[in-house]
C-alpha cells in the first residue's frame, strides 16, 4: 500500500501545528468565546483552498518547490524577494510573542508562593534568555525531528488540558484583552496556520494521488486545534502577558511540571525560528551560499529586534498582539502571493482553487491592522516594477 499521502499529510500537520496551538485557543477563546470556532473553520476552508491550489500547481508532484521558489519561478525575482522578507520580518516579530509565552509557561513552573512582581519580572528575563539562546544556537546545523516535536505538542496540550480542568473547574480569570469580532478573531489566528504554503513541496510521488495527503493534513490540523480552542475553557486563563491569555495550569505539581513541558517546547521553537529568521535573511544579503559568520550576524539582528519588542511589551507600549499583528499580515501576504502564482501557473482546478483562495484571503485585509500596508505597498511596488514572468509550459 502506498503510504505517501499518510506521509504528505502528516508532514503537512507538523509544519502547520506549532507553538500557536500551544497559547492562541485560550487567548481566542477569551475574547471572542465559542463563536472564535467560526473563525477557525474559515481559516479551515481558505486553508483547503490554498492546499488544493498549490498542490494542483506543483506539476512535478514530490519536487522541493517551496513557496518562494514558486513565486520566483512564475512572477519574477522582485516578488520572490519581496515574500522573504516578509518571512523575514514576520518571524522576527512573532518571536517577541513566542519569547514572551516562554516566559509564562515557565513562570507558572516557579515554586508557589512568590510575589506577582517577581513573576513578571521573570518573564522578561526568561525572554531576553531565550533570545540570547536563540543567538548562540542559530549557526548550528542540529534539529530536533518535526514529528517528536509534533507528538510533544500533542501531548503537552492533552495533559494542559486535563490539569488546568482540575486546577480550575470552569473558572476564568479576566484576560488583559478586550472582547472583537469573529473577523478579527479569524485574523488574531492567522500565526497559528504559517505553514500552509508548505504543501506546494509536500505533494506524494503519485500522481494520481497527490491530493488525499495534503488536503488530509488540512483536515487533522482543523479538528486538532479546533478540539483544543473547544475544550480550552474548561481550564481557566492567566492574564500573564499584556494582550494574551495563558492556561492556568495551578499551582499543584502536576500544574507546574507541564506548565515547564510547554514553556521549554515554546523556546525551542523561537530558537528554530530566529535561526530560520536569520537564514532567510542571509539568503537576501548575499548572493551565493551564506556562510556560518553571516548567518550568526543575522540571527544577533534578529534576536535584538525582537528584544526590542519585549522590552515595549513589558513596558507597556506595546501589546502581545499588537506584535503579532505583525506575522499575521506577513501571512497573509504569503499566503496571497502564493495564490496568485497558483493561478497564473495553474491550470483547471489548479487555477480555480487559486482565485478561489484569493477570493477567501481579501476580506481578511481590513482586519489585519495597519501593519498590512507593508505588504500591499511592497507588493504593488514589485507589480509596478516589472510584468509577471509566466512560467513556461
């Protein structure tokens, strides 16, 4: 039996299901309650979509054709360029967030008893660390394998669930946020689903068969995560960072063990991403093979960058999702892109679903923040600059 759509599909799953799924269900359930369900399931559908679209326009079906070289190759150089650094810019920001988050999961490891001052100091601290880490490590070449990543997500989310539940039978504290709108809340989620674009190097070997694995990917991250945004009332929330809301995972044994789990699987993924951050980033500077030095400079921009943004957000300039408004509308740009290309590419139900993902991603715009403008003025640019180079064939 052939095994390729299993295995697309769940490649797919563990590039999508991170660190957001670790925090985001409490913070959207906060503010917008149930009804945040609605935003996921359109999050759900304009994932399909752009999953459909660029697996139907990867006519070499298993090739390494990311979505940047999918834009390369179908609408030029300018606007290859112009989608790295939006990964660029997005990910460094979001690591203000992920830091930041780091920080809280282990602050409710501490031992009780210490004052409500100590412990939000310590977040910051344990945010400049984690950045400082990140920094250090981002020349090396070691990786944990997605999958035990993946199966450590899962897990973690289970146990968070089931302590929280019994730390905090249906109580929840007052969240740092104020209540929005099922549109924004849909936009709020965005940092969840960076990773759909991946599916466009994830198609199986069979041609015949290139759809079920990634449109099944699709399927496992929408229940997975919609199971936890569903149960994770059950838990309670900690307003521990301006503009989010963690699980309150108690103050018990258990509580504070898992509470560590997640706060150490949350730096984990800020020190893979600013070491991605950084090599991005090297790839735009240089124009042959980026060496180790150059990698190491860009990841020590990248992790002051986003130091910045902790310290505004522990002074109160600044909220969390303030600075995750920022990945959100790098996202959505990526994800824009990559549809566009699917349709100029594309053919049949290749192009369909692409203008059909369009279609899906545009209302979204008005509900980004202003942040979005980057994107539309520096893709317009790039329109501007030279005509769309159509892909030969």
């Amino acid at each position: 039996m052939d095994g390729a759509p299993a295995r697309s599909g769940l490649s797919l799953a563990v590039n999508v299901l991170g660190v957001g799924a670790l925090f985001l269900p409490w913070t959207a359930q906060a503010v917008q309650g149930r009804a945040a369900l609605w935003g996921w399931g359109y999050h759900v559908v304009a994932g399909a979509l752009l999953v459909g679209a660029l697996t139907a326009t990867s006519r070499a079906p298993g090739a390494a054709t990311g979505a940047i070289s999918l834009i390369d190759g179908v609408l030029g150089r300018v606007p290859g360029r112009a989608v790295r650094a939006f990964y660029v810019l997005g990910i460094t920001a979001g690591q203000v967030v992920v830091a930041l988050v780091a920080g809280g999961f282990l602050s409710q490891a501490l031992p009780p008893g210490l004052s409500r001052t100590a412990v939000e100091g310590f977040i910051g601290w344990v945010a400049a660390g984690v950045l400082v880490l990140a920094v250090a490590l981002a020349p090396s070449d070691r990786k944990v394998a997605d999958r035990w990543v993946f199966g450590a997500i899962l897990v973690l989310l289970a146990l968070a669930l089931l302590t929280g539940a019994r730390a905090a039978p249906g109580t929840a504290a007052g969240p740092p946020v104020a209540p929005i709108g099922i549109a924004e809340a849909t936009a709020l989620q965005f940092f969840v689903v960076v990773g759909w674009e991946a599916s466009c190097r994830l198609a199986p070997t069979t041609v015949g068969r290139r759809w079920p694995g990634p449109l099944g990917g699709v399927a496992a991250v929408g229940i997975l995560y919609g199971a936890v945004l569903w149960a994770a009332p059950s838990t309670g929330t900690v307003p521990a960072i301006a503009g989010l809301a963690l699980p309150d995972l108690g103050g018990n044994a258990a509580g504070r063990a898992v509470a560590g789990g997640m706060g150490v699987v949350t730096a984990y993924f800020c020190v893979r991403n600013i070491r991605t951050a950084a090599r991005l980033a090297a790839d735009l500077s240089s124009r042959g093979a980026p060496s180790p030095r150059t990698v190491a400079t860009m990841a020590l921009a990248a992790a002051v960058a986003a130091l910045a943004g902790v310290a505004l957000v522990q002074g109160g300039l600044l909220t969390a999702t303030d600075a995750l408004s920022v990945p959100n509308a790098m996202a959505w740009a990526v994800f824009l892109t990559a549809a566009v290309a699917a349709v100029v590419a594309g053919e049949g139900w290749g192009r369909v679903l692409g203008a059909a993902a369009v279609a899906a991603y545009l209302p979204l715009l008005p509900f980004l923040g202003a942040t979005a403008l980057l994107p539309i003025a520096v893709l317009s640019g790039a329109a501007l600059l030279g005509p769309a180079r159509l892909r030969s064939g």
